[in-house]
C-alpha cells in the first residue's frame, strides 16, 4: 500500500491534484489531506481511499505532514 500526505493550505487545485492521483494511481492507495485552511473541501464523488482532516487552528506545514504519517498504513 501507499500512502499519499497533502498539507494544503487554500489550494485551489487541490481537488485536480487529488482527481488525477486517484485516476493514475495504480495498486492500492491511500490519500491523507490536510486542510490548513479550515474550508471544508466537496468532492464531486466521494472516495473511501481519500480522507480530509479540518484541524480547529492551522497546524502548518510540518504538523500537517505529520499528522498524515501518523495515520497512514503503508510505505509514504
């Protein structure tokens, strides 16, 4: 398995950058995307491989990667 971490922080492409992981990804994923910003992010489809983390107070860069290795399950 491969765990991808996404620290984002009012990304506008953010939903492009997720879509195209997910349609070229091959063997089984998982996405981990911090959202720094406090925005709540509407993919048009829902994914059981993506999961959005809204903190209460943005965390940064670093504590966003890092919470995003605290959950992943496979090589990152």
């Amino acid at each position: 398995m491969l765990s991808i971490i996404i620290p984002s922080y009012k990304e506008p492409y953010l939903l492009n950058t997720i879509n195209s992981i997910l349609s070229c990804a091959q063997g089984e994923i998982e996405i981990f995307v911090n959202v720094d910003d406090g925005n709540p992010i509407t993919p048009q489809k829902k994914d059981k491989r993506v999961t959005f983390n809204y903190p209460e107070t943005p965390l940064g860069m670093r504590a966003g990667i890092n919470l995003g290795l605290s959950k992943a399950r496979g090589k990152y």
